[in-house]
C-alpha cells in the first residue's frame, strides 16, 4: 500500500507564493515519475508540472516560469514552488505518483490540496 500525503495549500494574495509538498509512504521500492496535477471548479483535471527519476521537468505552458517543481529522493517527496501566484491557480491541487513496489507498477494519487489566491 502507498500513500501520498499533500500538505502546504491555503489562501494567498495575487502576487504572493506557496509551497506544496507531497510525501510518498509506504512499500516503495523506487519512485519513476513524480507530477502535480489541479483542477478547478467545474473543469477538468489537468497537469502542472512533472518530474521524472532523472529530475527532467515538464511544465503547463500556464505556470511556465512561474512554478518549480522539484523532488527529494531520499525523502520520497515532491514539492511545487509556486511564486507569482493569480487568481485563475486557485484550484484543488493533486500530487500523483508512479511507483514500484512489492505488486508491481502502481499509480497513486493524493487526496489534494486547496489553493486559494484572492485579488
């Protein structure tokens, strides 16, 4: 069994900054890919950002030069810098895993994170 933990979403002004973490636990024995997901009232999940094992990152043209993504091995966490914040992030974020273990290949998602950013 794997879990992912988010934690660090919360109500900012436009302009300001967060920081999300995502905490991967349980019968790991290596993490591939790594991914930050939102979505917002009434659309449709889409991706933010990823990471894969080598720390290649991918972005949404949306938050490109905006947002970090970044990872923790040793830890087995993700974490999602996200600075220059405007009114249209605020979504509920996921984090989103792919990892192996004892039963193989899964994919794991976290129970999400509410970001909030007010003009």
């Amino acid at each position: 069994q794997v879990d992912l933990v988010e934690s660090g979403g919360g109500l900012v002004q436009a302009g300001g900054s967060l920081r999300l973490s995502c905490a991967a636990s349980g019968s790991i024995f290596s993490i591939n890919a790594m991914s930050w997901y939102r979505q917002a009232p009434g659309s449709k999940r889409e991706l933010v950002a990823g990471i894969n094992s080598g720390g290649n990152t991918n972005y949404a043209d949306s938050v490109k030069g905006r947002f970090t993504i970044s990872r923790d091995n040793a830890k087995n966490t993700v974490y999602l810098q996200m600075n220059s914040l405007k009114p249209e992030d605020t979504a509920v974020y996921y984090c989103n895993s792919n990892v192996y273990g004892p039963d193989g290949h899964l994919e794991v998602w976290g129970q999400g994170t509410l970001v909030t950013v007010s003009s």
